[in-house]
C-alpha cells in the first residue's frame, strides 16, 4: 500500500484521538452498555441500541485511525532545507491575481484539511498547480468554479 503523507502536527492530533477514543471513550460506553443492558429487557431498550450504535462508531473510528497512521509518511517540515519551492507542508503566501485578495494556505494531508484553517490537502488542484514553484512564479489553476491565477509572494516553511 503506498504512503499517505502528513504534517507532524496531523499525526499527533490522530494519536492524541486514537488516546482519548482507547482511554475515555471505549470505556465509558462499555460501562454505559453494562447500565442498559441492567435495565432488562434488550429488544426494547433504546438506551442499549444507542449505546451499541456510538460502539460502532467509536471502534469503526479506531481503526480507521490506525489504519491512517500506519499507511502515514510523516513529513517534518522544519527537517528540510529551505530551497524556496512549495513542498508539502510549506505555508505559501498568494495573491488572487484576479481579485487582489492576499490569502495564505499551508499544504497539508488529505484528512488534515480545513480550507477555512487555511489547511489546504496536498492533492487540491490549488496544491497541486503550487507544489515545486516558488516566490515570484504566478501559476494558472483550473478549479471547479473556473480558472484562477495566483502569484506566490511567499513560501515559509515550519
């Protein structure tokens, strides 16, 4: 299976999650099973049923997460030399060159992204068109609500 990359910071919120699901929440709806399943009858017990269904979800959740960060190359920014050029987990400066609006977005794993953060996934067709250019390049995307010009003012990395 090929590696997925992710930020350092993104693989320690998943393990921080993967803690908190194993230590507080699996535990806490175990004992919340043992408490409907006190109250008799199963078939008609709907504290049960919603305690198994948040069960599922919780455990499904668990194991999407390992498998996540088992098939995670994590990508220390501030571990590479800085060259100038977008690399995954660079911040980069734009201007809109057709609004003159300033934004900045730092590119990061799929499941990290949070446009609104600024947190903008690797494969994004924005990420994509910036990835191996550097300051002072304008570079043409081509998105879903049509194409888009942007110069890149700065690239920062860490």
């Amino acid at each position: 299976m090929t590696k997925v990359p992710i930020t350092v910071n993104g693989a320690k919120k998943l393990r921080d999650e993967l803690q908190r699901l194993k230590k507080e929440d699996r535990p806490r709806i175990v004992a919340a099973i043992a408490v409907a399943r006190a109250h008799g009858d199963l078939r008609e017990n709907a504290e049960y049923h919603a305690a198994k269904e948040e069960q599922g979800f919780i455990e499904a959740r668990i194991k999407q997460i390992d498998g996540e960060l088992s098939n995670a190359e994590i990508i220390d920014i501030t571990a590479l030399s800085e060259t100038g050029k977008v690399v995954f987990g660079a911040t980069v400066e734009l201007i809109d060159e057709d609004s003159g609006k300033q934004v900045a977005y730092r590119i990061v794993g799929a499941d990290e992204a949070d446009i609104g953060s600024g947190l903008l996934s690797f494969s994004s067709p924005i990420a994509r068109a910036l990835i191996g250019r550097e300051e002072g390049d304008v570079v043409e995307v081509i998105t879903p609500g049509g194409d888009r010009s942007y110069e890149i003012v700065e690239v920062r990395y860490g």
